[in-house]
C-alpha cells in the first residue's frame, strides 16, 4: 500500500500566500499579480505604479518595526493597492490605475506617514515606475524600480526617485 501524501497544512499555505511577520503578500505572488495588473492596464488604456520601499535600521529591520511599517503602508494606500514583502527591508507596493503624477503624491504622503511613525535613525527610501510610461514591458518594471530605488539610496534618506536611469 502506498502512503498517501500529507495535505498542505493551512498554515504552510498560508505562509506561501502571506508573509508571516506583516501579513503583506509575499514576493512569490508578486510575478503572477504583475502579470495580471499590467495585462489589465494594457486592456483598459490604464497605468499601473509600483513602489518599492527600502526602511531599514543600521541594515535590518525588526519584526516590530516591520508589522509597524505594514500598518501604516495599509492605512495609507487605497483599499485597491497591494502591499508585498521583498525581503527583511523591503516592500514593494503595487497601485493597479495609479498614473506617474498620483504614484509621486503617494510617494510623498507614504514618506510623510513613515516619517511620522518612524523612531530615529530608520532610513527610508522609494522608487517608483509606471507603466507603460516608463517602460512598455512589464517584465523590465522590476530592474528599473531596482535602479531608481538604489538611486535613491545613495541619495539619502526621507526620499524617492521617479524619473531617469533607463
């Protein structure tokens, strides 16, 4: 007699689906909801933004700071936005209709919220791309924002870079 394979547990789905320090989307989902938004930006003559967000202090960040940065992120976007988690520091925020100008002033009210939040000496940083203003293929979103976030690291905290860097 075979042995039966176990069933996922709900929890291991769960952490497939979710990661599980925030609660924000994990970066395994990020590549298919990627896919998805930009089809439907393509479809409808839409835009969609991403985000990337780099909060960090001294290089890490705790899984206090974390569920904390996460909140405020969720409190701030619209209910249609889509929060996932890169790694330890990162975030990447993904605005589904979101022109250039509106994902600038999101920008802005996300580094003004932080900021507000923040304890001394967390460093944040953002870059942010548009399609299919910046780049015409969704597949080049990611290394662009990649490009325009580390921009923005070498340029200080507080800050994030939008334009340039093709």
């Amino acid at each position: 007699m075979m042995d039966e394979p176990n069933p996922l547990n709900v929890l291991d789905v769960d952490n497939l689906i979710h990661d599980p320090v925030t609660g924000a989307y994990s970066k395994a989902l990020f590549s298919s909801r990627l896919h998805e938004e930009s089809a439907r930006a393509t479809r409808e003559l839409g835009a969609l933004s991403l985000c990337l967000l780099d909060i960090h202090q001294n290089g890490t960040l705790s899984d206090h700071q974390a569920r904390d940065i996460h909140a405020v992120l969720k409190s701030t976007l619209r209910a249609s936005d889509v929060v996932f988690r890169f790694s330890n520091t990162e975030f990447v925020l993904m605005l589904p209709g979101t022109i250039k100008v509106d994902g600038e002033r999101t920008c802005e009210r996300l580094l003004q919220a932080l900021e507000s939040q923040q304890t001394e000496g967390v460093a944040v940083h953002m870059g942010l791309v548009t399609f299919p203003e910046d780049v015409l293929q969704p597949e080049k979103l990611l290394d662009l924002l990649q490009v325009r976030k580390n921009a923005a690291l070498r340029s200080g905290s507080g800050n994030f870079v939008s334009v340039g860097l093709e």
